[in-house]
C-alpha cells in the first residue's frame, strides 16, 4: 500500500473511527477503538453484550455481569483483525479476566488490556522523500468492582486509563492521555413462558465518562466515545440439552452533535458556535447529547444504533450464533451481518466471528476474528 494512502487512513481512524462511503454529521470522538467489540461472542451476534449471559468477556460490554458467572473466575484473550481488506498490520489485541469473592462470590474484580495498532507508517518529508516509519498505536487499561445488591440485580463502576500515540513526526502531534469511568448494571430473573422457565436479562452501561484528550498539547481538546449501551436478553429452553437466546442492544453516544453552518451566518459567528462547542465540558456534554441534534428529535432518533443477535446453544459445549447491526447513513453507514460459532469445555472456550458488511463502510468486512476464554475452576481441576 502507498505511503499516502496508509497515512490517510491512520489520520482517518485516529479521527473519526470509522471508514464510511456516505456520512452526514457524524459524531467525532477521540479513541475510536474503545468502540470497537474486542471479542467474537458478542461481534459473532452484531455487537451484543449488555445483558447477554455472563461470561468472561463481559468486561467490555457489562461488568456488573460478572457476578452471576457461573464460573467463579477466568480470563481471556481476543485477536480482531483491522481493515483487512486494504493493510495487513492493522489489529485489536485484548485480554480480560475476573475472579469472584465474598461468602456467597457476591463481589467479583475484574480487568482488561486493550491494544490497537495501527501498523507501520512510512511518514514523508516536506519533499515527498521517505523520511521514517512509525507505529501509532492506541492502548487502554481498565479495573472494575461489581457486586449483588440484591438477589437479581447487580451494579458494577469501571475506572479506565487511555493513552494514544500517533507519532508522525511533526512537532505539533503529541501523545494523549485521559481518564475514564464506566457506569453498569445487570438483573437477570427467570419468567414463565408456558411449561419453562426463560432467563430474563436486563443491563445496561454508560462507558468512558472522562476527561477530554489532546493530540496537540492541549491546543484542541475531543471528547472520549462516551456510551450508553442499553440491553435485553431472553434465553429459553428448547429442552434438557437445547437453548436458544434472542438478544437486542441499543447505543447512542453521549457527545454533543457537531453544529452545522447556518444560512445567512457570518464565518465570525460559526467560528464561535464552534469554539463554543470545543469547550463543552464532558460531563456537561453527556446532558447536552440528548438534545442538541441541528435536525431536531429526527436527528436524535439516527443518533441511535441498534443490534439484534441470536445464540443457539447444544449440550453447553456448541455455540453457533448470528446477528445484525444498524446505524443511521448520517451517522456512520455501518450495517452488516454477523455470524458466529463456538465451543466450551471444562476448561476454555474458543469463540470465532465473521462479519459480511451490507454496504461498503465496515473496517471489519469478510473478516474473520478468534477469543479464547480459559475457566479457573476448570484449570485448577486439572492441575
């Protein structure tokens, strides 16, 4: 791939996140790869996860998940694969883990490494001669604590650092540092549904409520991707060896929407909505993000990104699910299918995902991604 090419995309991802052929007014934020679903369970079903059943990936999507695992501990390892279709050294490394404690392991600790590389970059001079080759990268680091509150619900309060480094050789590019916290909360019952007992899930998480970061020194402030992840999970038995679950997250981004040139405004006065806009506080963002939309409630409504996802599941050990996620074509243009299988032992599990696009937006297109999740019971049984 030409150096050109390569550079615009890494300044292209490190921007806005996404890759699209048909965008209006798309929300920006820092960080991009904090979106991104680390782990090929949940991209196997379209990007679910808040009210899944537990598992150990669960850190990503829902913490407060963590303590109905039924796993007293475990930790896991993610491979995804990035714009595959156009470099080869782009990925997401990620690991997790958790352990449950307390007399009834009402209280679980948990964690997770994320790592995104955007490969090597040829950066030129101002004569277009080869000047280096860096390796701008994107890394977070994060711990939480959840516990029962009561005998179905369960909260959970993450705290995240984030540092990202693109490091292209001009004085004016710097690295970025932020701090970050994620909000969560599960209850998961059993409800009637004719002869059996379904299991219910409720969950949702507001993540990455943080400080702003730069790449500039401070001279330019953006705001962190900022989430809240609604979900709703309803597992039934077919019989004693068969279950089916259907699942359904919704997103929207709690950032204030861009605000757009108006007719007959003076630059003068859009270089002020703008600057007002840059100096937001993100706390005070996060509030104004339901209702700030130039094209008003509609405008609100694209805002928000759905996705729905099925999981089959044989004797607890054979997994094979799919699922679709949809955003607005103002607000991304990113739908595809997802499709996914998996297997469970004792001691792991080995989860695979491969996603198909339904338009030409998605990095992740024809990819096909690998996590592996290992039990702590299961190891210690066979040590």
């Amino acid at each position: 791939m030409s150096k050109t090419v390569k550079t615009f995309i890494c300044l292209l991802i490190a921007s806005i996140g996404t890759v699209s052929a048909q965008t209006y007014n798309v929300i920006p934020v820092a960080v991009p790869s904090l979106q991104i679903a680390p782990d090929a369970r949940g991209g196997g079903m379209g990007d679910i996860g808040a009210a899944t059943t537990p598992d150990v990936y669960s850190q990503h999507w829902n913490p407060a998940k963590y303590t109905f695992a039924q796993s007293s501990g475990g930790f896991s390892f993610s491979y995804t694969p990035w714009l595959r279709k156009l470099v080869d050294d782009m990925y997401l490394l990620y690991a997790s883990g958790y352990w449950q404690f307390g007399q009834n392991n009402e209280n679980a600790v948990s964690f997770s490494i994320r790592n995104f590389s955007l490969g090597e970059v040829d950066v030129i001079d101002m004569n277009g001669d080869f000047w280096q080759t860096v390796a701008p990268y994107e890394f977070s680091i994060d711990a939480a604590f959840s516990r029962k509150l009561t005998e179905t619900f369960s909260g959970a309060i993450a705290v995240r650092y984030i540092f990202a480094d693109y490091p292209l050789g001009y004085d004016e590019i710097t690295p970025g540092n932020a701090f970050a916290v994620d909000l969560a909360g599960y209850n998961q019952s059993n409800v009637r549904i004719g002869q059996a007992d379904a299991l219910l899930g409720l969950g949702f998480n507001i993540s990455n409520i943080g400080t702003k970061i730069s790449y500039d020194g401070g001279a330019r402030k953006m705001f962190l991707p900022t989430n809240m992840r609604l979900g709703t999970s309803l597992g039934f038995p077919i019989d004693t060896k068969n279950n089916i679950s259907f699942n359904l997250d919704l997103n929207k981004l709690l950032v204030p929407t861009p605000q757009l040139p108006k007719d007959g405004e003076t630059p003068e006065e859009t270089r002020q909505r703008i600057d007002k806009y840059n100096n937001i506080s993100p706390i005070a963002g996060i509030f104004k993000s339901f209702g700030d939309a130039p094209g008003g409630f509609r405008e609100e409504m694209q805002e928000i990104s759905w996705s729905f996802g099925t999981e089959y599941i044989y004797n607890k050990q054979f997994s094979l699910r799919a699922g679709y996620f949809n955003e607005s074509k103002w607000k991304g243009n990113r739908s595809y299918m997802a499709f996914g299988a998996g297997f469970r032992q004792s001691m792991f599990q080995i989860d695979a995902a491969y996603l198909v696009a339904t338009n030409q937006s998605n990095p992740l297109d024809q990819t096909l991604r690998f996590s592996l999740g290992i039990d702590i019971e299961g190891l210690r049984k066979l040590f």
